[in-house]
C-alpha cells in the first residue's frame, strides 16, 4: 500500500450560501464521525478526524470492510449510526467506551454505516494528485465491484445539480448536517480547507473549554468559557455558554473542577476592559484546553461571539488544535484582523 495513516483528511470552510457554477460538485453532509479506511489485505485500520484510530470503537465496521472484494484501498467517509430511522450522534458518542465488551454490545444493537465519499488510493496506486472529478469516477466504479452487496458500507450520493442540491439543503436537520460543495477540478486537500466548502442551516463552531465561572452564589458552573486558536497559535477567548440544566450541573462541575490548571487561555483571555465586560468578567477558573463543545451562533464579532451562543454537543472526536478561528473567519471576515490589531 503506497499511502500510509495517518493522513489529514481534507476539510471544508463554512458558507453561508450554497456556491453555483459548473466548477462544483455537491454532496450530503452527513451528521457523523470522519473516518478514513486503510486496507491493506488482512490489515484494515480506521483513523478518525484528527489521526486516532478508531477500529477498536468501530469493530462492525472493521468486519465489514474485510468482507470487500477489493484488498487494497484507501477510504475517505463518514461513520453514522442510524436508529429508529434517523441517524443518532448519541449512539456515535457511546461508542467511545473503553470496555470492548460494551463497544460489542453497543455494534450488535446499532450497527455503524460507513459512508464512502472519497477514494485516496488503490493497491500501490495514489490518487491525492487527481482531480476530483476523476476520483469520484474511480470511487463509483469501486462501489459497482465492491459496495453492490454491502448493506453497511454505502457510496454517498453526489451532483453537479444545484437544485438537487438545494433540495438536500432544505432536508438537511435530519439525518443531514448540510450540503459540501466541492470543486471538481481539484486535487485532494490534504488537511487543508481550500477545496470544499460547507453550508449548514445553522452557524456552528467547534470551540476549546478553556475555563469556568460559577454561578452567582453557588458553588455550581454558571457558564463556561470558550476559546479558538488564532494564526499566532494561542488559544484566544471568544465567548460563553450557559444555560444548563440544574440535573447536569454538578455533573459538570466535578468534571472541570478536575481540570483546573492555569492559563486556561494563552492568547486574549477574560478580564480585558471591552464593551463585552460586567463587574464578574474577571471571576473565572482555568482549565486545561481538552475539552472540545459545538456550539451555534448568530453573529462573530469584535473577536468573539456576540451574544451568548447555544450548546450543541461535546465533540470527543476532535483534536483541541483544529478548533481554529477560521471556522468564524471566513463567515465573518473580520475576526482575525481584529484580534492581531
């Protein structure tokens, strides 16, 4: 096998309309874990988003693999698990357990589906250079000789259409994140953001927990503090959540209160005088930058969120360092500028 793990899987940039022309392909965006698949005969490994392996999570879908004709390849796609009709991020979740006998219980319940978007390589053959055009060529006649009998790995639907774009869009909330839109004389990125594009119903960022503050008069979180890497590597405040349930409070509260540990931020922290500060602005306790939440937001401004932004999930599957400013960037153009004055 000429490609080897770990190999950043190429990643998109935020958009809020979905781009037109006869450049462009457009694919679902699936509601998953990014996982890409080295087979190499009897040795198959499956690498998450930020380059972990994920086959010991996902053994249904190790099973599954093996079962292909083919014997050498390399898969870019993403691990859903649907339930009930509907695909759950919940069931994903579980599955990072470190028992493999509940990981075993939780695949024989609710089989993994991969989902096959993109493919890097065949037997000693690379296809990173090609455009995307010709991979997605070789990517259907892979699936006509490998996928036709596999009910559990599926070649995701793609189109130059934009309306049948457009009408993925308006179902997208479901079992859809979106709509990927990528250009279809490009090579593959790599790790980079510069190929494809994602546009989503709702404005979300992917941001570090760099710190705490507990609720006026209790010894309980009141909100945590978000953070973004800037081009300058430091993780810089960029707002706050809160808003959470009395049941969940205390819960959250040993969980951060474990991971105390200064600076929390290394770059703009709370505290600095901005039409943004309150008489507690300064009250806050570090954590160490591990723990990575999905959050939704209306505006990005000034160098961080406007108003308070809404809890969406934790992301377990992501590395702390690709939670970058250039999610908001490129929606709000100003952020970066902002911040380096």
């Amino acid at each position: 096998m000429l490609l080897k793990p770990p190999i950043p899987p190429m990643e998109t940039r935020s958009v809020d309309d979905i781009p037109t022309g006869d450049e462009w392909q457009y694919e679902p965006k699936w509601d998953g874990f990014r996982c890409l698949v080295f087979r190499d005969g009897d040795q198959i490994y499956l690498q998450s988003k930020n380059g972990q392996p994920l086959a010991r999570y996902f053994p249904d879908v190790g099973a599954n693999v093996a079962k292909l004709p083919q014997r050498s390849f390399v898969l870019d796609g993403e691990l859903v698990i649907p339930v009930d009709g509907a695909l759950s991020f919940d069931e994903l979740q579980l599955r990072l357990h470190p028992a493999a006998s509940r990981v075993q219980k939780l695949a024989a319940a609710h089989p993994a589906v991969y989902i096959v978007f993109d493919l890097l390589a065949e037997d000693s053959k690379s296809y990173l250079k090609l455009s995307l055009s010709e991979r997605r060529k070789l990517l259907e006649k892979f699936a006509r000789s490998n996928l036709r009998s596999s009910k559990n790995i599926r070649l995701s639907p793609a189109t130059t259409d934009y309306n049948i774009a457009n009408n993925w869009f308006g179902k997208s909330g479901r079992d859809l994140d979106g709509i990927i839109a990528k250009r279809l004389d490009a090579a593959y990125a790599a790790g980079e953001r510069t190929a494809a594009v994602k546009i989503k119903q709702i404005r979300t960022a992917d941001c570090v927990v760099g710190g705490f503050r507990y609720a006026t008069g209790a010894r309980v979180i009141g909100s945590l503090l978000l953070g973004l890497y800037g081009p300058d590597d430091l993780l810089h405040h960029v707002g706050f959540i809160s808003g959470f349930k009395a049941s969940e409070r205390g819960a959250l509260t040993r969980k951060f209160e474990r991971l105390k540990k200064p600076p929390g931020f290394t770059g703009n922290a709370p505290g600095g005088p901005s039409r943004w500060s309150t008489e507690r602005t300064g009250e806050w306790e570090p954590v160490a930058p591990k723990i990575i939440v999905e959050v939704a937001y209306d505006h990005f401004t000034g160098g961080r969120f406007r108003h308070g932004t809404k809890f969406l999930r934790w992301r377990s599957d992501k590395d702390p360092r690709q939670c970058t400013m250039d999610q908001v960037e490129r929606r709000e153009g100003k952020a970066i500028a902002l911040l380096q004055r």
